[in-house]
C-alpha cells in the first residue's frame, strides 16, 4: 500500500499502472520482439556461411572446356555456376561488369591455372571461391594460382568500408526522419508540413552524403573511386531511408520508427552483402537483400569504387522506388489526414477539435 499527499491509499497495482501505461507496455513489448528479431536474422544470415551458385567464368580450351564446366557444375553442394567464357579478355569483361565473381584459366600446357577473383566486391567470397576452386583442381590433379585482378584498397580492410559507409548513411536517414517526428509530431497535421519536412530531409541528406564521402575518401583513404559518385549515392540513400521512415511514421505513427528499423537494421543490414556477399548468404536474406536500400546501397558503393560506376541500375533504380515511394505515401498521408481533419472540423461540435488538429504538428 503507498499513500497520496490527500491521505487516498493506492495499492502497489494502481501504482505499476500508473507507472507504466498500457502504451508503455506495448511498446516495450515491440522493442523486445525487435531486438529476437535482430538476433535472429543476423545470426541466421551469418552463421553458417557457404558458397552457393557462385557464377564463375571457365576460360579452357576446346573439349577440355565443357569438360571442366560440367566437373565444377557437378561439385556437392552446388558451390559454382560455371559458364564458359572464349577468352581470358572476354572473362575479365564479366569481371568488371560483375556478372561473374571469379574466372578460371586453364592452362593447356601445364598443371598451374589461374583463378582471377575480384577482392574489392567482397574479400570473403573471393576466399571461398578460391577453396572451393582449389579443392576441385586438386582432385584434377592441378594446381591454381589466384590473381586479384581488383584488390580491395589497402586502407579498405576486406572491402568492408563500403557496407560501413552505407549502414552509416542509413542509420543518418531514418535518425533524421525520427527526430522531425519526435520533435513536431509523428505524423503531419497537413501537405505543407509533409512537404517541408521533406524539403528538411532532401537538405540533410544531401549534406550527410558528401560528409560521408569526403570522410571514407580524401580523410581516411578508405574508398577509391569518384568523390561525386559516391556524393551522389549517399544523397540519395540517405534521402530514401529518411523519406521510406516518414512514409511508416505517417501510417502508423511513433511505431512507424520502429517499423523502419526491421526493415533497415534488422532484414536490411545482414541481407546487404556486406560482411557476406550475396552468393555466400542463406536464400532467404539473399532474395531480399538486393530489393532493400542496404543492399542496393552496398553494391552501388563497391560498383563506384571498384567497378568503374559498371552494374549500378539496377540499385539505383531500387533506391530511387524507395524514394518516390515513400515521398508519395507521406504526402498522401498527410493530404488524407488533412481532409479528414477538415470534414471533423465541419460536423456540429467538432470545430474547435478540427482547428486543435490543423494546428498539430
């Protein structure tokens, strides 16, 4: 039993509800299903990786070159897709175009081949190419020699810095978004608040992009490539992160954040191929990691620093869905709510509720 300053006994239920509200419970409730599901999909996405379906180019000549495709093509597991290739040249195109990660030479007047890897779109999955590679020529009786045709930058430790640079511009896109909605309201009293919000994101993403570009280039070394690039690809993650948490905090509110989180950190970040890329993840994080903005993120970073800008459409296209998408759902949001505002404000007795709401941030 506790006692009020009036003398009214509340016994210590009443005082735990008066602690911690019905809202509280149930969004501590949504923060521990958060944090399982955080566990359980970076924990499921790494922690048993292996190579599967790695396209790899097969530079042999004549019979011997179907002969080597089928016997890689047949190895447990199916850790390879080998496609035959008519030249070194031509598998080096694929290289730099990234529709192959590896290519086999096989030398026709000795027992040395070469596996060409490109390290710089991601230093695990040319190591585990070059085991599985190794493993199969030893079988064959050859050796392989590996080349890192496109090594990652000395001061980019496994080619990691780009996934890096990418959490951190998706981690500045939904925090701006969750601050113009902690500050001023989840959701938008009207259009014109949406729009400047908006407006306010476009400004802050435009500046968190060269930020992070100028720091993992010119400061730290960490990225080749373009400055503006890379410049421009920030602005435009950050602005579709940003603008794809608004849309969420626009429908749902508050919760929305929190929704924007599963999405971004908790299916995004290990679904990315970043510490893994694609064809060493489980096939569940490996369908959705090119369609969530992490993953197109990450590729278009490795593409612009490493691949000459090559292989970039298709991100940039699913980045730029997610920026109109969200840019649209919170405007309309915003115009529905403001409508329906209008309409209450117009019923007998609603008039000074529907002012109180227009005048909501």
């Amino acid at each position: 039993m506790a006692t009020t300053d009036g003398g009214t006994r509340i016994t210590f239920l009443e005082e735990v509800r008066s602690a911690v509200t019905p809202r509280a419970a149930l969004l501590v409730i949504g923060a521990l299903g958060l944090m399982v599901a955080f566990i359980t999909s970076y924990t499921g996405a790494f922690h048993h990786p292996k190579p599967d379906r790695v396209p790899l180019a097969v530079v042999a000549p004549g019979p011997a070159g179907g002969q080597v495709v089928h016997q890689l093509d047949r190895l447990p597991g199916a850790p390879l897709d080998p496609r035959p290739a008519a030249s070194e040249q031509a598998a080096r195109r694929r290289l730099d175009d990234r529709t192959v990660d590896a290519a086999l030479i096989v030398d026709p007047h000795g027992s040395t081949d070469r596996l060409l890897v490109a390290g710089g779109g991601g230093v695990s999955l040319a190591q585990a190419v070059e085991a599985v590679v190794g493993k199969a020529e030893q079988a064959r009786q050859r050796t392989v020699r590996t080349v890192d045709v496109t090594p990652a930058a000395p001061g980019d430790g496994r080619s990691l810095s780009s996934f890096y640079l990418v959490v951190g511009w998706c981690v500045g896109g939904y925090l701006c978004a969750a601050i113009l909605a902690i500050s001023a309201g989840a959701r938008p009293a009207n259009g014109q608040r949406a729009v400047i919000r908006l407006a306010a994101l476009a400004l802050y993403a435009i500046a968190a992009g060269l930020a992070g570009a100028i720091v993992v280039g010119p400061v730290l070394g960490a990225l080749p490539g373009s400055l503006f690039g890379l410049w421009g690809l920030g602005a435009l993650l950050v602005f579709a992160v940003g603008a794809t948490t608004l849309a969420f905090q626009g429908l749902l509110g508050i919760i929305g954040i929190g929704l924007a989180i599963l999405l971004i950190v908790v299916f995004g970040n290990p679904s990315a191929g970043g510490a893994y890329p694609y064809p060493l993840l489980p096939p569940f994080w490996r369908a959705i990691g090119p369609a969530l903005p992490p993953g197109a993120g990450t590729w278009a970073a490795r593409s612009i620093a490493y691949f000459k800008g090559r292989a970039l459409t298709g991100p940039l296209l699913v980045l730029a869905a997610w920026a109109v998408g969200g840019t649209l759902v919170a405007l309309a949001l915003a115009t529905l709510r403001r409508t329906g505002g209008e309409r209450a404000a117009g019923e007998p007795g609603n008039g000074e509720a529907g002012g109180g709401g227009r005048l909501a941030a």
